[in-house]
C-alpha cells in the first residue's frame, strides 16, 4: 500500500480498571500513538479511544460498537487494538471477551507478536494474545504495559494494512497481482534480512504457509494452545469457532448449506444432551409467603415447634378433672372459663370443679379431660358484669354432667389435643425435593410450625424472543402488507411458561440482522437462564440463529435438527457467559422452529424439561399417560409424531384420545383445545381405533359427557 493510499482508521481500547477510575494512570494509549505515527508509514489515523474496567461484557460492548456495521456513508475502523487483560491474573479476561465475537481468526498474527516479543524475553510466553476479524474489522490484543504493547504493535504493523484491506472487501486478486515479494516491498519488509536464525526461518515459513495455504489447520492448532492455560470456556469457544457447522453469512446466499451439516438426533438423544447441559439448580432463601406455591424446596424442613404447643380442647364443653373412679355423673360448680385466646392467667382446676371452655383453647392446669357441652345440662346462674362491656349478664353457675359411668364412662385424655399432637417437636415435616403446591396444604404446614423462611431453588428467568422481519405484533391494528405475518408464537409461549409457573420476560421482535440478533441475544443472556427464540432455524440465508451462536457468541450447538414431527429444526445451545459475582456460567438457547404447532410442541418436548431441572422440579417434563384411540390416526411414513389430540376421561374411567384435526406444522387450529401430545411411530398403515398408545399431558383432563 503506497503513502498515498487513503489513511486507514485505527481504534485503542484501554482494559484497566484501575485506568477507567483514573485514566491519568494509563500510559500505554500515548505508546500506542507514538506506534501508528512513527512506524505506521503514515497509513494510520487514531479515529477513536476508550478506557474499560476489566469486564467482559464491557470489552464486548465497545468493541461491538467499533466494528458492527454502521450506515452507509460512515467510515469503518479497520482494525482496533486493545491494551490490556491478557495475562494470568484473575481479572484478566481480555482474550476471552474477544475471541468470543470474532468471526475469524487470526493466529498468524499471534505468532508474528509471540515470535518478536519471545525474541526480547522469554516472558513474553506469559501473554495470551488474540487476534481475528469481526465484519470488516482486524482485531488485535496486546499487553498492558507500555513496552510490550509497543512491542507487540511494532511486529505486525507493517503486514496490518494489507490484513485491513482484505478484511473492509478489497479485491483480493488485485491485491495479490504482484506476487508477495510485491507485497513484502510495499509494506516496508524484507523476508531474508528479517531471517535472523534458520531456527526462526522455519518458524515463519511454517507460519506463512499456512496461512495461505491451509488456514484452518493452522488456526486450529494455534487456538489450542493460545487457549489451554487453565479457562474453563476457552474449550467451548475453541469448539464452536473453529469447526462451525453453521452458515458464513459474509459468504452470501449462494455459499450456504443445501443440506443441514447437523447430524438428525432421535428425540431421547436430545433430551439426553438438554439434561447433560443444563446447570445444576441455584440455592436461595425466601421467606414463606403464598408466593412460595410451585417453588422447590432445597432443604428438609423440621418443626422447631410442637404443634399444638399446649393441651388444647377439641370441642366446646367443660374441662374436668376425672377421678380414678371414672365417676362424674352429678352437678358441679362452675369455677372459670377459658376461651381459644391468649391467656397466661388460667386458675388451676381440683376435683370436684369444672370449668367452661372452648374448642382450641388451652386446659386449666389439672384438667384431664373435657366433656362436651352435649353432654350437660345447665342448672343454675348468678348475676355478673361482662368484663369488657360492663353490662350485667348471666354467667353459669352450676353444671350437671350427664356421663354414665356403666355405659359412658369419662376417661383422661378425652376431647384433648396433646403438646405435639399434631406436629412434634424436630419432626421433619417437609422434604428436600417437595414442591409447594397451590392447594394449600404446604403453606399451612409451614405457617404452623412459625417458619420465616426455606431454602428453595431458585426458579429459572426465561427470556422469548420471535425473529423474522415478516413477522409483526399481534395486536397491529392495520391490515397486514404482503408477506407479512402476526406474532403468534411469542403469546402463545408467553402463555405457556406462565402456566408453567414461571414468570417469562418478553424481549419482543427481533429483525432479521445479524448485529440486531447478536445485540438482543447478549441481552437476553444477560437477563435470563433459559433463552427461547422461535424463527431462524432453517437453511435460508436469513436463518441467523446458528451462525450467531457459533460465530458472534461462542456458543457451542449441541443439537441442530432431531427426527420428528413437528419441530425437526430445533436448535439446544449453550452459551459461556458470567453472572454478577464474575462466575463463568452456561446460559441455554432454544431455538425453536418458527411455525406455530412447530414451536408450542418443542416448547413442551425439550425447554419444560430443562426448567424443571434448572427449578429442580422431578420428574422433569410432562407427565406421561397411556391413552386409548378414538378413531384411526395416520402415520408419518419416515419421522416420529406428536399430534395435538384432545384427551377425555371415559365413563370407565380410561382416558381416550381424540385428534384434533389437520396437523399441519404451521397451522395453529391443531393447538385449538389441546391438552395432549400422542407419541406416535413412523409407520406406512395407521394405528387403528382402540389402539393404546403414550400421551403427554400439556393441560387437565376433560370428563367425556356424551
């Protein structure tokens, strides 16, 4: 490239924490300046700076920013460096937040910086450099200190303007049309001056040839070993980005696949991956209120009271003292009343005296026993002021008690609720694994014994999110254009997980771009556990989801097509990112076909069972039930089905299953009072009426009435 060329644009990103607090701390910027100026061959213009903390969605933000296509009519940055975070250091996460949205990859590059820098000193093998393209972008990261960046830049400066050319779309022909000796004197380089050993010699012909000749190979070794010192997601990242199976969207329609380079999975081999990749339930502590029903509890629960706490009467009647005779037919004072209310002032009770109680309340010390008030008959009463109105009222005075020692003898204990009777003391009275039912019954136990608080887990957030430029809100008032089409997976989803119980955030609609999926994706991931997409899973040009997973997010697909009907693109991902406390975690992707029976039943088949687990729900996924065919049902000659049926309980007590019409994947009438999945086997003759076969049950079961 000669002097004259148009002036190529650069980006610094400063990665300190320390820098962003007090940018006066950073050196290395003015370093890297002095770089372009003075051996950049007046090629390079500084069109931009920025000083981050060592995190990796901010590195990921800003760089993102620089490099995303823009309109027409702005200049891209050709090549942004970053200074910074590539070393061991626990906070040192640079080369994991950029080789996670690379799209290609450069080790050549690395090993012209490591070759230059490991000439100087042997430390310089403690750098983890990265170095790709994003869009029309090369990206490069560099050390923090002043020297090494320096360094580094110096090494690769010379050979960046052609990387930059190519990678903003320059003809490639024309580039090359004077051979590399051409190319070696344009740059300013001179390959056998710069050959100082045979040893280094080898190094860079190896280095050369392979990335002309054979760059996947040399780009699977070098990201091997730039990426095995001890992190966990350099493995995913390596997996995903040096053998993706999905499209290049940056190779145009006419280069993508004809045919899906996913192998076709059986359904049990899918849910067999989901319950491998999704990540055990979180721990949390919660206090115990009615929004407790549904959660899971993750410890075991014990009284820490008996329940009753004190001898209670279970009927309304009169506490007695019972002799050893068992004899109490005869008339009796009456000497207190004690009522279902606090009370730390009960008169004891002696034989030969009874006292008026209520069901619930406490016994007088020395009752043994409480005969109902059926059992009575009232024989006197004596003038006294109500203790809280201060009227004058009638209080009972003497009571005779009707018991017949030879039919009916009275016995200690009668009508008695003992001290943990009902719930003793340190008794387990819920299991780790119960889930709280809206029935009650959970609630009442834990209200009880006064628990505040249990550990649960932690119910997973689920983000949906529909793709497709065709595809509009539900509630568009106007008449629809041509090609365009309401929303009505994410409802439906929508409807589904809260059913589930579970509280769903709705990301809305998502254009057919690459910049805007990968945006609203690494947002979702950010917000949620789960990620459920519907749309953009099959082999048009537009069908982003996979290479954006693959390509922009260093996911790793796990599955991209299973053997049934409906649903065969549906897509299970995972996807490396960290949560607040800096932890590297697996977030989940699903994407689900984009027709609508397609979706509600992948929904049902593969992302139920991995919000269970991750709510720590068991078993996982929908119930399973054997169901009698009302009619004959036809058979798919070469795929699995699962038929939307309406299932009824027969008047003996069977459960038998009814189709509900055309089953279609894109036809959403097969959803229209569906509360069943038919598991059906592919097959050339149907399955005849009265047939048994599994069901799934999505929702409750209808008596049959006619």
């Amino acid at each position: 490239m000669s002097s004259q060329s148009p002036a190529l644009r650069a980006a610094i990103l400063v990665v300190s924490t320390t820098a962003a607090k007090d940018p006066s701390t950073d050196a290395a910027e003015a370093t890297l300046r002095s770089v372009f100026e003075q051996d950049g061959g007046n090629q390079w213009t500084v069109a931009g700076t920025q000083i981050v903390s060592d995190d990796i969605a901010e590195i990921q933000h800003q760089v993102a920013l620089w490099t995303d296509p823009v309109d027409k009519g702005h200049d891209i940055i050709n090549l942004v460096v970053t200074t910074g975070g590539t070393g061991f250091a626990v906070a040192d996460c640079t080369p994991e937040a950029v080789s996670a949205i690379l799209h290609k990859e450069a080790p050549g590059l690395i090993h012209g910086m490591l070759s230059s820098s490991l000439a100087i000193t042997p430390f310089a093998m403690m750098s983890r450099p990265v170095a790709g393209v994003r869009h029309n972008t090369v990206i490069i990261t560099l050390p923090g200190s002043p020297k090494g960046a320096k360094e580094n830049l110096q090494a690769v400066i010379k050979t960046l303007p052609h990387a930059c050319l190519q990678a903003a779309g320059a003809n490639s022909r024309a580039l090359h049309s004077g051979g590399v000796k051409k190319l070696e004197k344009e740059a300013g380089l001179d390959s056998q001056a710069q050959a100082p050993t045979p040893a280094h010699s080898h190094a860079h012909s190896h280095t050369h040839t392979r990335h002309h000749d054979h760059n996947h190979s040399c780009h699977s070794h070098t990201h091997s070993e730039g990426h095995s010192h001890g992190h966990d997601h350099g493995s995913l990242v390596r997996l995903s980005s040096e053998n993706p199976k999905s499209n290049d969207p940056s190779l145009g329609p006419s280069r993508r696949h004809r045919s899906s380079p996913y192998p076709m999975l059986s359904v049990q081999d899918a849910l067999s991956l989901i319950a491998k990749h999704t990540p055990s339930p979180t721990i949390i502590t919660t206090k115990v209120t009615p929004d407790l029903v549904g959660k899971v509890l993750a410890q075991d629960v014990y009284a820490s009271a008996p329940v009753p706490a004190f001898r209670a009467s279970i009927v309304d009647g009169y506490a007695v003292v019972v002799p050893p005779s068992g004899h109490l037919r005869g008339t009796y004072p009456v000497v207190s009343t004690s009522h279902a209310a606090p009370s730390s002032n009960l008169t004891p009770l002696k034989e030969g005296q009874i006292a008026r109680i209520t069901t619930g309340a406490p016994l007088p010390p020395g009752a043994n026993s409480v005969v109902m008030v059926e059992d009575t008959v009232l024989i006197s009463t004596t003038k006294t002021t109500h203790p809280t109105t201060n009227q004058e009222i009638e209080e009972e005075s003497q009571v005779e008690i009707l018991s017949d020692p030879n039919h009916h003898p009275a016995k200690p204990g009668s009508n008695i609720r003992e001290i943990g009777s009902d719930i003793p003391l340190h008794h387990l009275v819920l299991h780790t694994g119960d889930q709280i039912s809206a029935v009650g019954g959970e609630i009442g136990l834990l209200s009880a014994i006064g628990a505040r608080e249990v550990s649960i887990f932690r119910p997973p957030t689920i983000a949906v999110l529909s793709t497709g430029d065709e595809i509009v809100e539900s509630t568009t008032p106007r008449e629809l254009s041509l090609g365009e089409v309401r929303d009505t997976n994410r409802p439906t989803l929508l409807t589904a997980i809260s059913r589930a119980g579970f509280t769903p955030l709705d990301l809305g609609i998502c254009s057919d771009k690459q910049n805007h999926l990968e945006s609203t994706l690494r947002l979702a991931l950010r917000q949620s556990d789960i990620v459920i997409t519907t749309g953009g899973v099959s082999m048009g040009e537009l069908d982003l989801l996979k290479p954006t997973i693959e390509r922009s997010l260093g996911g790793t697909i796990h599955f991209g097509r299973v053997n049934m009907k409906p649903g065969k693109p549906t897509t299970f991902a995972t996807v490396p990112v960290k949560d607040n406390d800096g932890n590297r975690v697996q977030k989940l992707i699903f994407g689900l076909p984009g027709n609508p029976a397609s979706a509600l039943v992948t929904f049902y088949l593969f992302v139920l069972p991995a919000l269970h687990q991750l709510a720590g729900i068991t078993p996982p996924g929908l119930p399973r039930v054997p169901v009698v065919l009302s009619h004959d049902f036809p058979l798919d000659r070469s795929r699995p089905e699962y038929h939307r049926a309406i299932a009824t309980v027969g008047r003996d007590g069977t459960l038998v299953a009814t189709s509900t019409g055309g089953q279609r994947s894109s036809k959403v009438g097969s959803l229209k009072g569906a509360n069943a999945l038919l598991c059906m086997p592919s097959g050339p003759e149907p399955l005849k009426k009265g047939e048994r076969v599994e069901a799934l049950l999505m929702g409750d079961l209808r008596s049959d009435v006619a």
